[in-house]
C-alpha cells in the first residue's frame, strides 16, 4: 500500500544542466578591517575605559573573536587582559553571568 513513499524523497538533485551559469562562491567585499587601536596609536588599554571594552564583548560578556573586530593580534592580547581586568573589578559581566 505505501508504494507510493518510495523514491519521493529524491528530487532531480543530479540532474546539473550544463548550461549552468558560472556562480561564485560566496563572493565578500574585500573590506580590510584595521585594528582600531593601531589607528589610535594606543599603547596600553585601560581596563577602565569600559565603553570602549564593551565594543569588543558581547552582551554577555563573551570576548568578540579578532576576525570580527579586526583587531591586530598584540592589541588583541592587551584587550583580553584588560578585558579580564574588568570582569574582577565587576566593570563587565563574566561569560554566561
Ligand atoms: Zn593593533
């Protein structure tokens, strides 16, 4: 009786016309992300400045990955630290609260 059932679940997938137009994969606008704290020249960063940490964690806390931000892998480093810094003097709430 199910008969019916079988062999529906395979659409013509294989089936690839030759004429098909060629399509990029995933093509990105190539924009360059600088590290902002290389533009400003900054040689420490202050745990302090929590606005300016805030932009490099989430809402919960969670440090952005560097490919997001664009930050170079020194200030990178620095920013984590400051980062920590802040978690323990409860400028900024710890991963997962
Ligand atoms: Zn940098």
């Amino acid at each position: 009786m199910e008969e019916n059932n079988v062999n529906v679940t395979a659409p013509a997938q294989e089936s690839a016309p030759a004429a098909a137009p060629a399509k990029k994969p995933f093509k990105r606008v190539n924009k360059k992300k600088v590290c902002q704290f290389c533009v400003d020249k900054v040689n420490a960063i202050d745990y302090k400045e929590v606005g300016k940490l805030r932009k490099y964690v989430t809402e919960k806390g969670k440090m952005l990955p560097r490919r997001m931000t664009g930050v170079c892998a020194k200030h990178q480093r620095m920013l984590a630290e400051a980062v920590k810094r802040a978690r323990i003097v409860a400028l900024l709430p710890f991963k997962g609260e």
